[in-house]
C-alpha cells in the first residue's frame, strides 16, 4: 500500500513539475539535488536531457516505441538485425493465439518492464495475459520517474520471434553506451533467470573488462574472466551502436548476440530514468560516463 501511495505522488508531482518529481527523486536516492545549471555525473545529465530535450523530440519519442523503432532501424541500414515480428495488435482481444508458435514473447510498445515470455503456448493462460496487457494499454508509469518521452506513444501490443539459449534463460544483454556518435563502453548482462538478477560488468570498446565500474567485476579474481563474443562480432555490435547513435547526445544501444546472430533490443535514453544508484553501476562509473558528456554541447550555460 505505501509504495502504490508513493507512485501516486509520484505521477500527481510530474503532472504539476516533472522538474520537482525528478529532483525529490534524485534526492531520495542520492541525499542531494541536482544542480541543473552544472549537471557533472552521467545520472543528473541523463535527468538534465529528459527534462529539457527528449520530452520534446519526436525522434527519441519514436525511437522509444517499441514498433516504430523499427522503422528507424530499417533506416539506417541495419533492418537485419531487427527481431522477428509475430504479430502487431491495438487490442490484445484481437490476439489469436493459435496461430502463434508454441514460444514467444509479448510485449507493450509504450514502455519497459511489460512483457510476457512464453516459453510453451499449452501453459499460457490466455485469459490472464489478455487482462495483463488490456492494463498495459491503460498503463501511466511513465509518469513515475517523469520520463515524459514515452507520453505520446501509440499502445500497441506487439509479439516476436522467443529468442533461443542453449539453457532456455534469458538472453545475455549488450548495452553499448554512445556519446555524440561514439561508442565508449559495453555494459554485459549476464546470468538472468526468473529466479537470480544477472550480474553486470563493464567493458571498453576494444573488449576489456573495467572492473572497478560494477561490484560484480571489482568480485572478480585477478584471473577470472567474463566471457564475451567473439573480437569480429563485438566490433560488428559497436558499429552497428554508432549507426543507431548518431542523432543522439545521449544513447544506450542495447543489443542481444546468440549464435554469432546480433539482435537489436532497444534504445534506451534514459537508463534507470537517471536515478540508478544500485544496480549495475558503482560512482566512479557514474562520474567517469558522466564526464564525456560535455554541458557546453548540451546547451548548459553555468
């Protein structure tokens, strides 16, 4: 009860100040507030960009849309790397289930966090996944953390292709962060399953792993070592990032590699909404990110 109480404040503060819901926020999670005129750490420019720019883009707001984005990536060439597309619904009553395979997943194209992954259609009961995403449609969680860039998407349910592991978890995730046009370090998610978070851990473009950014690599022993995909796949992956990336001062390019086979995600411009202060990143990373992301080329004047 107290945290739905919280998200009601939340949404009713973002509607009066996304502003004011942002900095209650980041004083929540940081004990300060962020001083918009010299935004230093890569969580208050991303606060600073959701705030002044991406509300206001109709390409980020696109490129948010779990549908419309590819278009986008169509676009710019890289249509190949775009999950199969089952199926596209305004009304999950207009869902045929019997024509879809036994696997797959279900997705809302408005926001992050709804989806559904079946993993065998005979289990699927479609009653409760028809009453889970009609609420998707009715679904105002971007009003949380005021990231009003996913306000104006279209609902829409979309279905793909279920992406196959050998262990039948989910897929390992590839976060590229780019600035300006620029690739600069790959977040990996490894290890997720319905049961366990995965474990994070940072790598430099050239594919060696930064532990110092993650508790999850400063875990690590000296000789220890994180798989990752082949040195011609990875390269192709921060290409592929830099393609997508270019409009943007800020982006994560998210991709999944299964098989040798690169499979985009999404494009993630907010992370956390700029209010991670646990998961996947520790402050020096937070700080050294933040400092590549120049104010003067965002506009800030002190």
């Amino acid at each position: 009860m107290l945290r739905k109480i919280k998200i009601l404040i939340a949404k009713i503060l973002t509607l009066i100040s996304p502003t004011l819901n942002t900095q209650v926020w980041f004083k929540m999670r940081f004990g300060r507030f962020i001083d918009m005129h010299n935004p230093q750490t890569l969580n208050e420019k991303i606060c600073w960009l959701k705030l002044n720019t991406y509300q206001n883009n109709p390409l980020v707001t696109q490129c948010c849309d779990k549908y419309a984005v590819r278009e986008y990536v169509t676009a710019q060439g890289l249509g190949n790397t775009l999950n199969e597309l089952l199926g596209v619904w305004e009304r999950p009553e207009d869902i045929d289930f019997d024509k879809l395979p036994k696997q797959f997943v279900l997705k809302s194209n408005y926001f992050y966090g709804l989806y559904i992954i079946c993993t065998d259609k005979t289990q699927l009961n479609r009653k409760q996944a028809v009453k889970q995403m009609r609420q998707w449609n009715k679904d105002t969680d971007h009003l949380v953390f005021s990231e009003m860039q996913y306000a104006k998407i279209p609902r829409k349910i979309i279905c793909e292709k279920f992406i196959t592991t050998d262990d039948q978890n989910a897929p390992t995730d590839y976060k590229v962060y780019c600035i300006n046009g620029k690739a600069h370090y790959v977040q990996v998610c490894k290890g997720r399953t319905q049961k366990e978070l995965p474990k994070f851990y940072f790598f430099d473009t050239e594919g060696n792993l930064i532990r110092n950014f993650t508790k999850d690599g400063l875990a690590l022993s000296n000789n220890q070592q994180v798989w990752i995909p082949a040195t011609e796949v990875w390269q192709q992956m921060i290409l592929y990032a830099e393609k997508l990336c270019q409009p943007f001062p800020f982006v994560r390019v998210d991709f999944y590699i299964e098989q040798g086979n690169i499979i985009f995600g999404e494009l993630t411009f907010t992370p956390a909404a700029g209010l991670n202060a646990t998961s996947g990143k520790l402050p020096v990373a937070d700080e050294q990110i933040g400092k590549l992301i120049s104010n003067e080329e965002l506009g800030i004047r002190n």
